[in-house]
C-alpha cells in the first residue's frame, strides 16, 4: 500500500532523513518511533505531500508522491504535529470547510461532519470554538479533520504530545478504534504508546532507520543480543545455514537488499570468526560492520523520556 | 474552482467575525465621508461665488464630476493604501502562524486556487468597503446633475488599483508569518508604486516614460474622465496577475526550502 524507497530529505545543507526504505500493508498499524529531531515529521510531511522530498521515491497506492500528489492527497487523512485549526472558528464550522476542501460531494458534507464528531467524540462540543477548547479536544478536532473525507491511510504525527495522561489513554482508544478498517501510520517517541497500538514498529534515528521488527521480535532481539550485519557477493543459499552454525550465533535473517542480520550473544565479538567463515567459503566479502546505532540507546532514550510523560 | 469558493468564503467568515474589518471599514467610511463633505462643502461655496460673480459662467465650468467626485476618489486611493495592507496581512502569515496552512496543503487543492481563494476574500472585503462609499455618492443626485457614466468608471478604476494593492498584499503576507511585517512590506511597496512615476523627470526620456507608465496612480485619470482604455485596464490586470503569480512561486518554493 506504501512503499517508501531511499527517502531522503535535505533542509539547506542539513540532512534530516537518509535514504529512509519501508514498507507498509494494507491494514497495518505503523509506529514510527525516534526522539525529537529524528526525521519523524520530515517523512510525514512528505508522505502527505506537503513538502517534497530532496532525493529517492515513494508510492501511495500505487500512486507516486511527485507526480500525483493531488491523487494522494484524496486519500490520505493527515494529523500534523500541530493540529492545523483556525482559532476562531467553530468545530462543526471548521469540519465542514476541511470536507469541502477534501473533496467531500456538497450533499455528502452533513453526513461526513456528523460520523466524524461521533467517532471523535465530538458532539458536546460541536460549537464550541476552536480555540478555546482544551488541547486534548483540539487533538480530537485535528484527527476528525483528518479522518471527514473517509480516508484509507491515516497519518497521525505524535497524536498524544502535549496531553495528560488520561487525554492520552482517550486518545489512543479512538486510534485503536480506527484502526479496525484503516491503515495508519503513526508516529511517536514514546514507547509504550507504540506498544499498545501498532503491530509494527520502524525505529529512526538521526534519520536513519534503525531497525523495522514487530514488536515482539524487536524486544526479544534486545535482551540477549548484538547484531552484525553482514553483505556478501556470493553463497547466499548456504550462507544462512553456515553462519547460524557458528557458536555464539543466535540467529540469522536476510534483509530486503540481501545484506544478513545476524543476531549474536551479547559479548560475544564473532567478527573474526564471521569474516573467517566468508572468507573460507569464498563468498566475497563486501562489508562487515556492526549495526551503528545501537538499538538498546535508542531504547533507553525512549524510555527514559516516556517515565517523565506517564507520570 | 469549488476549492476557491470554500476558501474565500472560510475567509470572508472570519473577517466577518472579526473586529478588524468592522473597525476598517468605520474608519474608512467616516474619513472619506468627512473628505468628501467638505469637497462638496468648498464646491457649493465656488459655485455659488462663481454665480453671483458671472451668472453663465457657474453652469459653465463648475461640475460635480470634475471637482467633486474626482478628488474624492483620489483621496480615497490613498485611504485604501494605509488600509488594505490591514487587510491582506492576515491572508497567508496567520495560516503559516498557526500552522493551518498544512490543512490546506495536505488537502487535494491545487496552489493557484488557494491563492486565488485569498485574493478573492480581501477582493470582496474591499468591494464591499468601496461600494458602501456610494451611498454619499448618491446623495450628490439630489443636489446637482453629475453624470453617471464617469462615477462608474471611476469606481471601475479604484476597484482595479484596489485589487493592484490586494495582490501585492497577499504576495507580502504570503512572504512572512508576522502580519506586521507583511501589512509594512505591502504598504511600502504600493506607496512606491505610486509615487514612481516621481522619478520621471530625474530619469532620462525613456526610462522616465518606464516609470510612469508603472505608476499605479497615472493609470486612473482616464477612468476618472470617464474613459475606459483597454491598455490601462491591461495594465492594472497584469499587475494584479504578476502579484497572484509571485504569490504562487513564493509558496511553492517554501515547500522546498
Ligand atoms: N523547516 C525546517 N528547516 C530546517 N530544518 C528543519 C526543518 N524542519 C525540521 N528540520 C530539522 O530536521 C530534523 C528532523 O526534524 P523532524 O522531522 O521535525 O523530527 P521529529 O519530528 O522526529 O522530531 C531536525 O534536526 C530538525 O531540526
Ligand atoms: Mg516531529
């Protein structure tokens, strides 16, 4: 449904992401998961066709983020970090003026505004100004505007920042709840958030990928060990089987570009043994290295932060 | 185009919900009432002087058009140019302001209608200022015989230097998310723009005539007189394009950068 490759996005001479490669399905939860400053809004604004992207491409249903962004754009629902509402207008005001600008039919509207303050919670409010409402209503506001013109994807950038706990466990019901018939892709640097709502999480870092697992796979990974990643010209068929036979290997996975991920015990430095092995099986070594970022740093950032937040 | 519609219209509502353009259009009103006023006032008092002193020659050279609308007009051009910059400030700065801008990106609407939408909100906000100007207009019906084809013209004309001062407006707001750099930006340009043709003497023969001929204000005399001239008419819509245009590069490379 997406498939994001080699993302990269230059502001003046900074890079915020670099050569960002996912892919989401149809129906999936995403967490995209990183502390501040990581890329997180830069790949969504891209996503959504608000910004371009400097370099690499990306497809929406098939549909290419630089030539039909205005296709895109019809079926997306996008919830920037800031929700983009007019101050002094009223909600059902404000959600009438974003469905005529989605392209919701003029005889649709009614309808399209009344589901969306009902799954939003909405209604109490409905007239009530924008402006004054409570930052976690305004939140709700912001995801209603995104979800008027009955999008397939949905795109959410930190939909719980900035609320109290029990806005935040509100808010993360109504994303569950949405997630039932919708793919979403949702991004956050807290922890726990991405637990409880995605299937799958994508963790960046400085605007590098650090690791796409499920969840389960990515805590298990963590406890017990190290990764080194290896790429290799030849003996892809049997690299898997040899290298998992060597001691101190927990296990051996084969990536998108066909680099091997291969799981270690924690200490147990198997670089030498691992370029040995390639070596003696004349498998032509084109890189060795160990993953950069470590996983458990941006683990324990993330962590660390949340503790402050769920207070 | 129905995107353009909803966005003037969201516009025009808060506008209509704010005090600025209630506040605007009193302070616009009653100084062009309190200009107009004494024109008539000096006007009545000329022509009864020319009566008493020559009898043929009042009817003859005095008449409302000429001393009395023109000059009111021309005041109020420079009324709008203190006041639209108020106006078009708001169009752009305050959606990047509070980020509302990302709504209309992310929406399937394409640049032009949404700078197009702008425009045409500050258009009717301005229209509607002007047109109220012509209830004092009509009460010079009652007193005198002024002809009705030159007042059209000339409210055709400030209708279109109005929209010159819009579009540079939406183009200075669309530079900034501070509103008072954009209504300063706005209001320093189109007061240079009208005062440009004053370097026509200094400047040598042909590029004095350049000048000139850019000047927003040299372009009104002939609507004043009652005249509509294609080329001057062509003139105020380039103008008003050139500035829509600029608007809508301004914004796409903000994308980029
Ligand atoms: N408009 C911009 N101009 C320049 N740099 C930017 C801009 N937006 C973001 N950045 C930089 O790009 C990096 C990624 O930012 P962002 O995508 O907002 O991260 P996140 O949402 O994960 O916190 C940051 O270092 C940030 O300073
Ligand atoms: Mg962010």
């Amino acid at each position: 449904m997406i498939s994001v490759d080699g993302l990269t996005k230059f502001y003046g001479p900074r890079q915020a992401i670099k050569q960002l490669t996912f892919d989401v399905e149809e129906g999936e939860v995403v967490g995209f998961l990183g502390p501040n400053g990581a890329g997180k809004s830069t790949t969504m604004n891209i996503l959504s066709c608000i910004i371009p992207a400097s370099g690499g491409s990306a497809k929406i249903n098939g549909f290419d983020i630089f030539e039909e962004s205005l296709e895109i754009k019809k079926i997306i629902g996008y919830l920037p970090e800031v929700p983009p509402l007019y101050p002094d207008m009223v909600v059902s005001d404000y959600l009438r003026f974003a469905a005529g600008i989605r392209c919701v039919p003029k005889n649709k509207i009614d309808e399209a505004v009344e589901a969306a303050l009902e799954k939003c919670w909405l209604k109490d409010v409905k007239h009530r100004i924008t402006g004054r409402l409570s930052k976690g209503f305004q939140q709700r506001v912001g995801l209603a505007q995104a979800l008027i013109h009955e999008p397939e994807i949905l795109i959410l950038d930190e939909p719980t920042i900035g609320l109290d706990p029990l806005q935040i466990i509100e808010i993360r019901k109504l994303i569950k709840e949405l997630s039932k018939d919708r793919t979403i892709i949702l991004s956050s640097h807290i922890l726990p958030e991405i637990t409880q709502i995605c299937q799958r999480v994508i963790i960046i870092n400085e605007g590098e990928i650090v690791a796409v697992d499920s969840l389960e796979g990515l805590t298990a990974s963590l406890r017990k060990t190290e990764r080194i990643q290896l790429s290799i010209r030849e003996g892809q068929n049997q690299a898997k089987e040899i290298l998992e036979k060597i001691r101190g290997v927990a296990s051996v996975s084969q990536n998108d570009n066909g680099e091997f991920q291969i799981e270690c015990e924690l200490g147990s430095s198997l670089q030498d043994e691992i370029a040995r092995t390639t070596l003696d099986n004349k498998w032509g070594l084109v890189e060795l290295k160990q993953n950069a970022v470590s996983l458990e740093d941006v683990f324990l950032q993330l962590t660390t932060e949340e503790t402050q937040v769920e207070l | 185009m129905r995107s353009t519609f909803i966005i003037a219209f969201r516009d025009l509502s808060s506008f209509l919900k704010s005090p600025i353009f209630y506040v605007l259009t009193a302070v616009f009103l009653i100084l062009f009432n309190y200009i107009f006023f004494n024109i008539l006032n000096f006007f009545s008092f000329q022509s009864m002087q020319a009566a008493q002193m020559q009898g043929q020659m009042g009817a003859m050279g005095l008449n409302l058009n000429d001393m009395v609308v023109q000059p009111s007009l021309h005041n109020m051009g420079v009324i709008l140019l203190l006041m639209i910059p108020l106006i078009t400030m708001r169009s752009f700065s305050e959606e990047k302001k509070n980020k509302s801008v990302n709504l209309l990106l992310s929406s399937p609407v394409q640049l032009h209608e949404i700078v197009i939408g702008k425009f045409l909100a500050c258009f009717l906000v301005v229209a509607t200022m002007i047109s109220l100007t012509l209830i004092s207009i009509g009460l010079l019906f009652y007193v005198g015989e002024p002809e009705l084809g030159p007042i059209a013209t000339s409210y055709l004309g400030m209708l279109l230097m109005a929209s010159c001062y819009i579009s540079v407006g939406v183009l200075a707001s669309s530079l900034t998310d501070n509103q008072i750099v954009a209504a300063v930006m706005s209001f320093g340009f189109t007061l240079f723009m009208w005062i440009i043709g004053w370097g026509a003497q200094a400047a040598g023969s042909d590029f004095g005539d350049l000048l000139k001929y850019l000047s927003l204000i040299d372009h009104l005399d002939p609507f004043f007189k009652g005249m509509f001239d294609v080329a001057d008419f062509a003139y105020y819509l380039s103008v008003i394009l050139f500035g829509l245009f600029l608007t809508h590069r301004t914004l796409d490379s903000n994308r980029w950068r």
